[in-house]
C-alpha cells in the first residue's frame, strides 16, 4: 500500500478508569487523535512495525518480509526509508528498530542462532553491541536524546528484568512478584520509565516508574486482559495499547497517575500506538481484514487530560525493588518484548 495521506479527526472519546476496581470519575471530551499518513516499508507483502518516533519525525521499526525476514527501518520525517538494517551479528535473520533520537541513533535488537536477543546502537553507519554484563539475553527498546536507554534482560538463572542506564549507571529493577518486566522507554528529564510486566498468571499489566524508583502498578484500563505501554515523551503523555475480551486491541493515550482515553483506527480490530515526540506525533500501527500490518503516523489536537480523578484511583505505589522473582526456567519464555 503506498502512502496516502489522510486526515482523519477522530473525538477521542475520554474514559477515566479505575486501576484497582474502584469508582470511575466521569470527564468531558477534551482531546482528539489525527491521523496524519498511513506507511509501509517498500516491497510487496511486508508487514510494517513503527516502534518510535523522535522530535524530528523520523521513525524507527522493524518490517517482516514476504520470507519471514525481520530487519529494522528508518522513515525519515521525509517520508523516504532507509535501507534495511540488518545487525552484523544476525545470524538468524532477526534484527529490529526499537528506538531512535534526535540525533538518529538507532537502538534495537538482533537475534542468533541460540534463539537469544543482544542488544546493539547503530550511528553514523556503525554498530556498537551491547548486553547487560553476565546476561544471556539482552533487548534494548528504548532511547532519549543524552543517549540513556531502557530494556530489558534475562541472566543465567532464568530471570528476567528491566533495566535503565543514565549517564552510564546501570540501574536493575522489577515489578515486584512479576515473572517478566520490560522497560520500553525513557524521556530526557528522566522522571519517566514505561513498559509493562506479566504476573503469575501470565496477564500482562503496564507500570510507570518516577526519578526516586517509585513504581506505579498495575496500569489497565477496564475491560483489560493485557495492557502494554510502549513510550513516553518529555511532557509524560504515554502511548500504548491493550486488548478486551471480545479479542479486539485498543491504542491507549496515558496520561499518569491514572487518565486515559483510547484510539481505533477506522475499521481496524488491532491499533498500536508505539511512540509519542514531545510535540504530541504519534507512531504505530495498525492490522487490515487481510492481516496485514500497516504504520501510520498521528497526533495530538486540543489539551490532553491531565486531572487525576482522585485519590482512590492511585495506582499501587511501591519503592521496593527487592522481592524476588518467579525462578522457574519457563518463567521468561512467554516473555519476547511486544512490538
């Protein structure tokens, strides 16, 4: 499908949910989503995965083949592409965009053939591998533009855990009784992690974690049988999706501690928003009646929610970063980071 422009302003019908089952506040509409341009990577029969997008409009992704090859993309704020990025070290014919800052660093991952994820930086042509020390798996998702970034990791005993490195200070943590948890992004102020867990039951949930290590859980919206939260911008406006029971997924706008309102692209069951810039662009995609996916670039119009719906909405508020994780070797095989 070639690019076509549309410009679709859809009300963004605000719902204040509860996170914890509690009573849900009712507000006025205050916000719409506009499409702006529907994408897909060149070629025939490619499925298109927007990851994030930066302050430039350049977005990052990855694209699936006709083959079942996976490699990572740039569209530029141009509309043109890049060449397909495949990583060195992909042996498999694995390697996904996952992040990407103003200054057009790339951040991502690349399979080999042990079915493990390394994580690598690619800018101005060259790629730099990296792996948190003493990790058999390594996903790095996200990237701000002083070039901190956010993951996530599994070490040799099997567990698997976020991290953030600030500054070149690694910095491990875990949503506490979680048997996964990713970390998909991170703004310059650095008051803002996001990403999302799986719990004992194998249900998805996100989180969002402040400066002091404060983790803010769960984060779903009513109706919720799996919510993921994929990025965030320096305004703390957060994106991402969730499916309902009847099988449909939702893109979701997240304004913390508890506001949300969702998005649907017109006539699709699947929309994913993945990233948000501080102007308020959004990236993500969206699956066609023939299950193909398409990327689409959107944004913000109007005044976002911003007023928290009081006090016995809070989402469950914990520092502790210590208690330990479900150790059984499966326990992170469901767990490939959501794209």
């Amino acid at each position: 499908m070639k690019p076509k422009q549309i410009f679709i302003s859809i009300l963004a019908v605000l719902f204040v949910f509860p996170l914890m089952g509690t009573f849900a506040q009712r507000a006025a509409n205050s916000g719409s989503i506009e499409v702006i341009t529907t994408f897909d990577y060149p070629g025939t029969g490619n499925q298109t995965l927007p990851q994030k997008i930066n302050e430039r409009g350049d977005v990052v992704g990855a694209f699936i083949d006709s083959n079942g090859v996976t490699s990572g993309f740039v569209r530029f704020s141009d509309g043109s592409f890049s060449a397909p990025i495949v990583d060195p070290n992909d042996t498999v014919g694995f390697t996904e965009g996952r992040g990407i800052n103003n200054s057009r660093t790339v951040a991502g991952d690349y399979a080999t053939s042990d079915g493990n994820l390394h994580g690598f930086f690619l800018s101005g042509g060259t790629f730099t591998e990296y792996d948190v020390p003493g990790a058999v798996f390594t996903a790095v998702l996200g990237i701000n533009n002083p070039a901190d970034f956010a993951g996530t990791f599994v070490d040799a005993s099997g567990i698997q855990q976020a991290f953030i490195s600030v500054g070149g200070t690694l910095t491990l943590f875990s949503v506490p009784a979680a048997i996964a948890t990713l970390a998909y992004d991170i703004n310059d102020s650095k008051r803002l992690v996001v990403g999302y867990y799986i719990d004992s039951s194998g249900i998805l949930h996100g989180y969002y974690r402040d400066s002091d290590g404060t983790l803010h859980f769960p984060i779903d919206p009513t109706g919720s049988v799996g919510t993921i939260l994929f990025g965030d911008n320096n305004r703390n406006w957060v994106v991402g999706r969730y499916a309902d029971a009847s099988g449909v997924t939702h893109g979701l706008f997240f304004v913390p501690p508890n506001n949300f309102f969702t998005f649907d692209f017109p006539g699709s069951t699947f929309t994913s928003l993945n990233g948000i810039s501080s102007q308020g662009n959004i990236t993500g995609r969206y699956v066609d009646a023939s299950g193909i996916a398409h990327g689409f670039i959107a944004r913000v119009r109007g005044t976002p929610p911003t007023k928290t719906a009081g006090p016995q909405m809070k989402a469950f508020d914990s520092r502790s970063l210590v208690t330990p994780l479900n150790q059984s070797p499966s326990a992170w095989g469901g767990a490939m980071p959501a794209r």
